[in-house]
C-alpha cells in the first residue's frame, strides 16, 4: 500500500496544477490573514468617532486565541475550493486517461484504488493543516507578550477542528469528482453548489417565518464550515455584542465526519459493481 502511495505522490510533484491551486490557497489565506486586521481597527477607528472613550487598535493573532482565528480563516469556503479542485483533478484523470483500468488490469484491487485514494487525502489534510500551525504559531509568538505553556496550548485543539474540516472537505470533492468523472462538469457543479447553491439554500432556511429551526447546521458544506464557524474577538463581542465561538463541538466535528463516512461507503459500492 505505501508503494501505491508513493506513486501517487510522484504524480503530484510533477503536476503543475496541483502546485498552482494550493499556491493560490496559501496566497488567498496569508491576504485573509493581513486584511482582517486592518479592516477591525478601521471599524474600530468608525467607532471611536462617536464614542467619548477611544478603544486602542487590537492585535488578533495572539495566544491563544491564534490558534481558533487561523483555522477560521484557513477553512472559509471561498478558499478551501483550491485543494478541493485539486483533489477533483487528480480523482478524474483517472477516468479521463483510463489508468484507473489500467491499475485494475495490473493486479491492484478497488478497494486498494479506494484506499490509495484516501491515504493521499489524509496526507494532503495533514500537511495543509501542519503549515496552517507552523504559521499560527509564528504569529502567536510575534504578537503575544508574556508566552506560558498553558496559554498556548489552551485553544490549540482549534487545529485538529481544522484537521477534521480540510479532511473531510476534500472527501466531498473527491465523492462529487468520482461519480461524475469528468473533470469541467465536477469543478462547476461542486464550485457552483459549494459557493452559492448551499448558501442561498442555508440563508432561506434561516429566515424564521419560512423555516423556523436548525436544519441549516447539517447542510453538508455548512456542517464542515460549522466546526470552526466564527473567529474569537472579544472586542468585537464587548463592542457589538456579535457571536464568538469558545470552544470545539463534538456534534460539529461528527456531523460532517458521519457524511464523509456515507459517501466513502456510497463509493465502494460503485467502485465494487460498476464497470470501469
């Protein structure tokens, strides 16, 4: 099984595309990254116009609050669809130039096609989410006064949320790339759905005289986004009484790993009576 991983990697190390797309993931969330706090202490700026006590500028990447507020803006939608797009690729060249025949016809099984297949997701999620930390910890470091053990490892469990966000993301773009095998139509229809299909559906279920409960939450891509749904800014909360998330939810994390096992589970079944 490592050998056919092992050739999937060399795969991607030639491919151009693979390493454009996460580029353009690292660059969007870095911009992400220096823009949020600019725009806060603008609208902190906003308020200090009309308020008799002026509120000083806030740093937002300090322990431990780096840790919830990295992985925020490392799994909002818009820029997960980059290493979403280029699991899609890598799922549908394997019908776009049959080698996915010609690995059966070569001796190996569906179910090793399926779990060199996984493996490779479960490492792209896992080095994404270890650069994601390497960079969190360097800004916590940079921003943060006084740095204690316990400080810093206190909210760090916002990373493995991350972890569970990225991993099953790319499962639901490596579903939708394998049962439409063409490589145009599953880039549109998982782009289309995930950035604005689901949205528009989640902000209809929202409005309560149409839909007055929570169903919303376990919309697939929401249920994803919902592990880490908001960032921390306490002056934000003081100052406009706006939502912040203090801690993980074991149902958030669940519900999205429940849909990755379903259609993980939905994809055998194709991989094991459908002709190649």
């Amino acid at each position: 099984m490592m050998k056919l991983l092992k050739i999937e990697f060399k795969k991607i190390l030639t491919y151009k595309v693979f390493w454009i797309l996460m580029g353009l993931y690292f660059l969007f969330l870095i911009l992400g990254i220096l823009t949020s706090g600019f725009a806060i202490n603008s609208m902190i700026d906003n308020i200090n116009k009309n308020s008799p006590i002026p509120f000083p500028h806030i740093t937002i990447f300090f322990f431990p609050d780096v840790w919830q507020n990295i992985a925020f803006f490392a799994s909002i939608r818009y820029i997960l669809i980059f290493p979403a797009i280029v699991i899609i690729i890598l799922i549908t060249n394997e019908f776009t130039f049959k080698t996915i025949r010609q690995n059966i016809v070569n001796g190996m099984s569906r179910q090793e096609f399926l779990l060199t297949k996984l493996q490779l997701i479960f490492v792209v999620a896992l080095v994404i989410t270890f650069i994601v930390t390497l960079g969190a910890s360097f800004l916590g470091i940079s921003n943060t006064g006084s740095i204690g053990f316990a400080i810093v490892v206190s909210k760090i469990s916002f990373m493995a949320g991350f972890f569970i966000q990225i991993l099953t993301f790319l499962i639901f773009a490596f579903f939708t790339g394998f049962l439409l095998r063409n490589t145009g139509l599953s880039i549109a229809i998982f782009t289309l759905y995930t950035l604005i299909i689901e949205p528009v559906f989640y902000f209809i279920l929202k409005i309560p005289k149409l839909q007055p409960n929570n169903i919303s939450q376990f919309l697939p891509v929401n249920s994803v986004i919902r592990i880490v749904e908001y960032p921390y800014f306490p002056v934000l909360k003081k100052l406009m009484g706006l939502n912040v998330q203090e801690q993980l939810s074991l149902l958030d994390c669940a519900v999205p790993l429940i849909y990755s096992a379903v259609m993980i589970a939905i994809v055998y079944r194709v991989l094991s009576r459908k002709d190649l």
